[in-house]
C-alpha cells in the first residue's frame, strides 16, 4: 500500500544520504531481520552492499540455498556464502555443555565473519565502511533495559554486540524504530516471499541447540530431514475453525534429536535407533508459552513419516511442557 511504499522511499534516501559512495557489509543470517535489512538496504544502494552469509552447517535443509536462491537469484544482491561447516562441526566435537555451545558458535561466527570482512576491506580500493545489522526496536529496548530485567543469564543469545567498533566500521541499522509485524510488512512490501518474512524465529545456534549434549553430522542431518516433515505437515493442516493453518497457528515449532536409542520393530526385524521430540509452542512474548494443542491426526502423520522416511529414527515423542518450568528450547 501507499503508506509503506511512502516509508520505503523515505528510508531507502535516509540510507543513500548516510551511506554516499562508501560500501556496506551485512551478515545475512536467513532470519527475518537481517533479511528485510539487506532488502531495504540493497534496494538503496545495490551493489555498495556485499552480504556475508555464515553457513555453520546448523541451518535448516537446504536452507543455506533458499537464502542464496532469494538474494543473489530474485534480488540480484552480492553475496558471499561462507561454508563453514567443517570448522564449527571441528570446534564442536567432544563439546556437551549448552552454554559452552553457544559460545563455540558465536565465536567461531564473528570470527568467520571477521575473516570475509577483512577479504573485502584488502579488495576493492575503499573497502567496506558501513556494518548493517537487522537490529529492531524491541532489541534496542531489550539491551537498554537490560539491567532491570534479568538478574542472571538464563542462555546467553549470540550477539556481536562488539563488532562495530572492533572492525572500525560505521553502525547501519535501518529497522531500528520498526516492531517485528511491521518489519514483516516492510519485507513483503520489499517483494521477499511470504514464507521467509513470516517464518517461525530460529535461534542463532541454530541445530546445534536442537541436539541434545554433543554435535555431530550425522545426528544433524537426521534432525533436518525430521524437522522438515513436521514443519511441511504444520503447513499441510488446517484448523477448520479458523482457517488458519497449523504453522500459522504456533508460535514456533520445531524437531529436537535425542541422542538415546530405543528398541523398535520393522518388518521381521528389530530397530534400534534414535528418538526425536517434536516441540511447538503458542506464546505472545517468548517469556512464557504453553504447548500446542496439535490435532492428532497431525501427529500421527508426522510420527508415520518421519518414522518411515527417516531411517536411523524410529520413535518420535511430543513434548507437553509449558514454559516456565521448561523452556521452549531444550537447551
Ligand atoms: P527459551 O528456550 O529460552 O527460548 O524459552 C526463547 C526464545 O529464544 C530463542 N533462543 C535463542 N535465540 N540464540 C538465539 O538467537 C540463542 O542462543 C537462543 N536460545 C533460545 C528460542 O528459539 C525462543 O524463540
């Protein structure tokens, strides 16, 4: 509509009047803020943004290529897709703890994305000037308010924070007064697909908080292929009342994956493989939730699939805790 078509042309010459000629650098993450961020931002200053894309190898299946497909295929932006998989899967190895997890991850991730960062500045003769990041309002509230709020850190959620300052760069934050719904609106208005801009939040540790105590390929390539048959199937269904679909009607939804095997029959033979949990949640804020009604028959076409289709699983639970006492991740 006319309003955000308004706001779009307001904040696409708010950002050509800040940036000039000088080149940007954004770490494009697949999540909805750093995606509308490099949207609003590309469609300013085209190809003064390079995006840098850390691809961990705890993303979701086949997301790394969506996010490549969309950006550098339909948008025609710069991006430099950094695999980094074998590093963080190497760092990971013999690593249990969930908060030793997250500081692997985010470390090893500002440390990549200083690597490409560095790259840029030794090749054009200017080099970057700017760091773009997806911040939104409530986040600038958040780390304002932070003192107040919460006395210990219950999980430490990755930021970089610091990074600005360390690359000697400029801060760009174009979302910095826009709310989660009108972050999304803007990302539609900016012509990126409904799925991506109203997708279920990811964690920035991504599988690596979805697998329970130690990391490894294996468990994460199981995990994957679980957890796109539920969200596929959350798609799928319907509530009838409200015509609304099951995906729509959660908060977040996702596949854990246990590392313990349980005892299983298939055919003549007897499985002994891996369990699964699936977890969805309806909250408005994320401090509290409670667990998703799912209709039956939604489970039992998941746990059918996922049994049939993934082998290596062979028992799928669902999780009934609300939070608090849980949390919505299992770590
Ligand atoms: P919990 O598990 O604490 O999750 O109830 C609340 C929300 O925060 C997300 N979450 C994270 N996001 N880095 C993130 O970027 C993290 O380390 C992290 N841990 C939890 C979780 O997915 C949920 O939306």
């Amino acid at each position: 509509d006319w309003v955000m078509g308004d706001y779009i042309s307001e904040a696409v010459a708010h950002i050509r009047e800040q940036v000039g000629d000088e080149e940007v650098i954004l770490g494009l993450s697949g999540g909805v803020d750093s995606s509308v961020a490099a949207a609003l931002i590309h469609r300013a200053i085209g190809d003064q943004l390079t995006c840098v894309f850390v691809d961990h190898g705890l993303l979701r299946l086949n997301e790394g290529d969506m996010v490549m497909d969309m950006f550098v295929g339909k948008l025609h932006a710069k991006v430099i897709r950094a695999d980094a998989s074998d590093l963080f899967l190497g760092k990971l190895a013999g690593v249990s703890d969930p908060e030793a997890k997250r500081k692997i991850i985010g470390g090893e991730f500002v440390t990549v994305f200083k690597q490409e960062a560095a790259k840029l500045k030794g090749e054009g003769a200017k080099g970057a000037k700017w760091l773009a990041q997806g911040t939104i309002y409530p986040d600038v509230i958040e780390s304002g308010g932070a003192k107040s709020k919460k006395a210990v850190t219950i999980k430490s959620h990755h930021n970089v924070g610091g990074l600005p300052a360390e690359l000697g760069l400029k801060l760009l934050e174009p979302l910095r007064e826009l709310f989660k719904d009108e972050v999304r609106e803007l990302g539609v208005a900016l012509g990126l697909p409904y799925n991506m801009v109203y997708r279920h939040p990811f964690p920035g540790p991504g599988l690596g908080v979805r697998i329970l105590g130690e990391v490894k390929k294996e468990y994460a390539d199981l995990l994957r292929r679980a957890d796109a048959i539920f969200i596929e199937e959350l798609h799928n269904f319907k509530d009838e009342a409200t015509g609304k679909t099951w995906y729509q009607l959660t908060s977040q939804a996702f596949t854990v994956f246990l590392p313990v095997k349980s005892v299983g029959v298939m055919g003549d033979g007897r499985t002994y493989d891996y369990v699964v949990a699936l977890r969805a949640v309806q909250t408005s804020d994320f401090m509290t939730a409670d667990w998703a009604e799912l209709p039956y028959a939604l489970l039992k076409k998941v746990s059918g699939r996922i049994i049939n289709e993934v082998r290596g699983i062979n028992r799928v639970t669902y999780d009934v805790s609300s939070k608090p006492p849980a949390t919505i991740e299992w770590e």
